[in-house]
C-alpha cells in the first residue's frame, strides 16, 4: 500500500511530487480542491464531491481540465494503484501556472494535484465521548460556499482551537450568527428538531451535510435549514458537527461550558449510527 501522488498526468510517491514556484494555488491559493473517504475500497460520496466541484470551479470561472465523470474515474483508478483501502483523497485544481500576477492568462490550463493517503487516525472519543469546541469571529471572505484553497481564515481558527485545549473551532459573525466549524458544518437539535445553516455563500454545502439531512428525513427527525445564534447553540439540547473524514461528532462543550448535560444527546447518536450504516450499505465496509 503506498500513498502517492498524481500531478498533471504524472504518478510519483508523495514525497516526490513537486509543485512549481508558479503554480497559482501556491502563489495566491488561486484554486479549489475536494477531500473524499473510500472504506475498503470504495468511495462514498465521490460523485456528490465531483459535482460540488463542477460549482466550485463555475463560481470563480475556471473551465476544469476533466468532465466530473472524468475525474471520478481517475480518482477510482489512483485508489486502485495505491492499494490502500481505507484511503483520503485531496483532490486539487489550481488556476494554472505562469509568472506571478494577479490578473491571469484567460487561456491558463488548469493544473491537477491528487493525492491518495491512509485516513489519518480518529480518536474513538469523537463518537462515544464527542468533542470540544471554541467560537471565533468569522473573519473569511464572502463565498465560502466555494471550497477554495485559500483557508488562512480557518487555519488560524484550528490554531486558536488548539491554544485552548479544544477539537474544534466554530465560526460566529458579529451579529452573533452560527455559520460553520473551521472544517465542519454545525448542527444544533431545539426540542428534538436539527437546526443548521442555510445554504448560501456564508457557508460550503458539505456532502455529508446533505447526506445527513436525508437521514433526518428517513428517520422522521423533523429538521429545519434556518440561522442559529451563538446564544441559541449554547443552551441548545444538543449541538454535533459533520464533515466527510469525521462524519457525525457530538460537540459536548462550547467555549468552556458543557451542551446540556456534557454528553452526546440521543438525536446525535441516532444520526452517528444511521451514518456509519449508510456508508456501510453504500460501500460494503464493516465501519
């Protein structure tokens, strides 16, 4: 099993892989990319994260290099060639390479980075025990539905999250709205309904946000997409956050005080195990 690396039509080990000086995502994070989860093998979600991809890509005007078929197809065959079954997939597409300026060539070829990793070891306590968290102002730019490389804004929260001995850092605009964690969407359950943010441009549609959502409906859990304040999350009965490499977590406490009773509530746990079983049916995983 070996992780490895795909760059504009070349195969190498990770750590030979090289990016040019050039390279526009390097230079001004002038690029979008897409992370996916196989479980023994088999993608889940991989054509829903192509697809948000094909949005992304149309909302700052770049034409991408393959058709969304296209790139589920080679991303199935890097997997195939790395052996790794329980893989993470970090698919990139930058504005191209030229000499540094900001307004580009029209005619710049995109350029392709994927890479093919192990999945990064997940404390069982994010399931059983769930995590903590910290708000921070959300200081990121105004179309944070395009899932674009430049996350200065969320590096710096996971960074103020570690300062303070906490998992996760969740963003709060200054009239006190909840958009999103640093990585992950935010959900809060009011009276046994799941709350999360509308989708617009203050947040990135996550793919598991969306499958999470149906699970809601198949479960008769009543759900409503509407604004939540930092006040309302904080004596919310329960408050969980979802993303594609940690699926469903329980946020037991938020700035220092505990979610209810401090333990992942009833409605979060039904969501976790009807998750791990969703990918089960899809992928044939024992996860």
């Amino acid at each position: 099993m070996t992780e490895l690396a795909y760059l504009d039509g070349r195969i190498t080990a990770v750590d030979q892989a090289r990016v040019s000086i050039d390279d526009r995502a390097f230079l001004f994070g002038d690029g979008i990319y897409e992370v996916v989860r196989s479980y023994g093998g088999v993608f889940f979600g991989l054509e829903e994260h192509m697809a948000r991809m094909a949005r992304s890509a149309a909302a700052i005007e770049m034409e991408l290099p393959l058709s969304e078929a296209g790139f589920v197809a080679l991303v199935r065959e890097l997997r195939q060639k790395s052996e790794i079954d329980d893989a993470m997939v970090y698919i990139q597409v930058s504005r191209g390479v030229e000499p540094r300026r900001h307004i580009y060539d029209p005619g710049l070829k995109p350029q392709v980075l994927i890479t093919v990793r192990h999945v990064p070891h997940i404390p069982e306590r994010y399931w059983t025990h769930g995590v903590t968290a910290v708000t921070v102002p959300d200081i990121r730019w105004g179309m944070c539905h395009v899932k674009a490389t430049s996350l200065m804004a969320n590096i710096m929260a996971g960074h103020r999250a570690r300062q303070n001995g906490a998992d996760e850092a969740i963003f709060v605009r200054d009239d006190g709205t909840v958009t999103e964690a640093y990585a992950s969407n935010v959900f809060i359950v009011r009276d046994g309904e799941v709350w999360t943010h509308p989708l617009n441009n203050r947040i990135l549609g996550g793919i598991t946000r969306q499958f999470v959502l149906e699970l809601c409906s198949g479960l008769g859990v009543p759900f409503r997409e509407a604004v939540v304040t930092r006040e309302e999350m904080r004596g919310a009965g329960e408050v969980f956050l979802t993303n594609s490499v940690h699926e469903v977590r329980a946020a037991v406490e938020i700035d220092g005080r505990p979610v209810a009773d401090g333990r992942p509530g009833p409605v979060t746990g039904r969501l976790i195990q009807a998750y791990k079983e969703l990918v089960r049916l899809r992928t044939g995983s024992s996860e």
